[in-house]
C-alpha cells in the first residue's frame, strides 16, 4: 500500500480522536498569550506564523489548488467564519474577563445549533442526542464555570455568542460549498482573508499595541502552540472530518474537547475529576455516540 494512501486513511480512522485532543488545548493558549498582548495582534501575529509555515507546506507537498474563483470565494468566505469571526469573539471575550469555562460552554452549544441549522428539526431524536451532549458539557466544566463569580456584563457576551453563530453557519457553509477542496489548500486559502482581517483590526482598534507588546516566554509558546498545534494540526483534522462525516457527525466531537482537557491536566497536572465531571464526560461520550449511529440512520440534507 502506498505510503500516502496509508497516512490518509490513518488521518481518516484517527482523526475523531486527535481532533478534540488538539482543539481542547486552544482556550488555554489563549489564556497564556493574552496577559501579555491585545487580542487582535496575538492574532495577528498568530496568522502571519500560520500562513508563513503553511508557504513552506505548499511549496513541499504542492497540493492542488482550487480553479474556479466562485470556489476560492466559498472557502474565503468559510475561513473568515470559521477563524476569523469564531477566534476574534473568543478572544475578546476572554480579554474582556469571561472565564475560559464559560465561553466554552457558550461556543459549546455549537453541535445542538449546527443540528437547529443543518436538519431544521427534521429529527428531534438528533436535536435530543446534541442536546444530551451539552448537558454533559455542562457538567464537565461546572467546576471551571463557577470559580469566577466576577459578574459579567452583557458587553463580554455578545463576542463569544457570535463566535457561535460563525463558526456553526461556517462549518455547514464549508461541508456545503467547499467539498472536494484539498485540505491542505483549503486550510492556507482560509487563514489569507482571516489574517488580514486581524491584522486590519490589530491597525484599526489596537494601534499602539504592537509597541506596548511584553515578549515574555508564556507568548512565546502560546504563539507558537496555537500556530502549529491548533492552527495546522488541529484544523486540518477538523477538515478531514467535515470531509468525510456529515455536519452532526462532525460538530458532535467539538464536545470531547472540554472532556479532554480535564483529562490531560488530570495526567499531566494531578487535577482531580469530580463524580460530576466524570458523568459529564460519559454523557458527551454517549452524545457522540449517538449522534453517529443515528446519522447512519439519518441522511442530513443541507439545503
């Protein structure tokens, strides 16, 4: 078997897995790069790294690129929704002072809207099946969710509540009008627009905020960690997955993503999981579980 055909179809099986793993880790790069800089130049900075690793991708691997301009238009469009909008609100949410936790939960209802959007209630056993799954994701990050008592003001709301609505409409608007794109392609052409924007609003709300920057260490590894580990890493496999599975079946494993954060600081940090955390993390389990049985049952038409 060839080497290639081999590592696709490894990407393929192990994707679901590696994908959740890698995407869990994105809050807490932000959490660490964000003390020191304002949150449309970490940004900015951040897909200036990507676009300049993934120059050097395209060059060695020379993946085809889309021909037709109304398809390169359907995968700008899908990358500033996607990245743009969904990691700006995010971000600014978070510099805003609302807890990780909390927007994970916000941006977590993703998979109950994505079946709202995708289906239009044409299966209430799939809008049950995500909405299981969000009452696990709700249990596994009760503990994070309730540490900060510091009260939120609609205004840190509004960001991470668009961040959903982008990257729910963008994901569907993606599988819809971008199948067929070479990941590796489709990856580069989304961070083109989505670094321009940053890098625009950097210029226009954060004008001095590239001379005020702290280059500390925990920048540093944010930076790049988000730039390999997630931005490469991480949306690759997503891409893989809405390639292959249809918008339930993908959006359903944005629920591991909290589970496998307190799994990995349980190994790598000793934090412990309470009887709550562990129901959740079943439920999410089961959700996922569920939402790819009744897929199969279920053909999603996106219309």
């Amino acid at each position: 078997m060839p080497i290639m055909s081999f590592l696709n179809r490894a990407i393929i099986q192990f994707s679901p897995i590696l994908f959740p793993l890698l995407w869990s880790t994105g809050f807490i790069g932000a959490k660490y790069g964000l003390p020191y800089i304002q949150p449309f130049s970490f940004l900015a900075l951040r897909f200036l790294l990507v676009l300049i690793l993934f120059g050097g991708i395209i060059l060695l691997l020379r993946p085809p690129m889309p021909k037709n301009l109304s398809v390169v238009k359907a995968v700008f469009i899908s990358g500033l929704l996607i990245h743009g909008i969904y990691l700006g609100g995010v971000f600014v949410s978070i510099k805003l002072g609302m807890p990780a936790g909390i927007a994970a939960v916000i941006v977590g209802a993703q998979p109950v809207l994505t079946v709202l959007l995708a289906n239009r209630l044409s299966s209430i056993k799939l809008l049950l099946v995500a909405l299981l799954g969000f009452v696990g994701l709700l249990m596994v990050l009760s503990v994070e969710s309730s540490v900060d008592d510091k009260p939120l003001v609609l205004l840190t709301y509004l960001p991470v509540i668009l961040s959903l609505l982008a990257i729910t409409y963008g994901t569907i608007y993606q599988k819809k009008y971008c199948a067929g794109v070479h990941i590796i392609s489709q990856a580069f052409l989304q961070y083109v627009p989505t670094g321009i924007l940053f890098l625009l609003a950097a210029l226009i709300f954060e004008s001095s905020s590239f001379t005020s920057i702290v280059w500390h260490i925990d920048l540093f590894f944010a930076l790049f960690w988000l730039a390999i580990v997630l931005s490469i890493g991480a949306v690759l496999l997503m891409n893989v997955l809405y390639q292959n599975n249809s918008a339930n079946v993908a959006a359903s494993y944005f629920y591991l993503s909290p589970p496998g954060t307190l799994i990995i600081a349980y190994f790598l940090f000793d934090e412990q999981l309470s009887p709550l955390n562990l129901l959740g993390i079943c439920l999410v389990v089961l959700s996922v579980y569920l939402t790819t049985v009744l897929n199969k049952k279920f053909t999603v038409q996106i219309k």
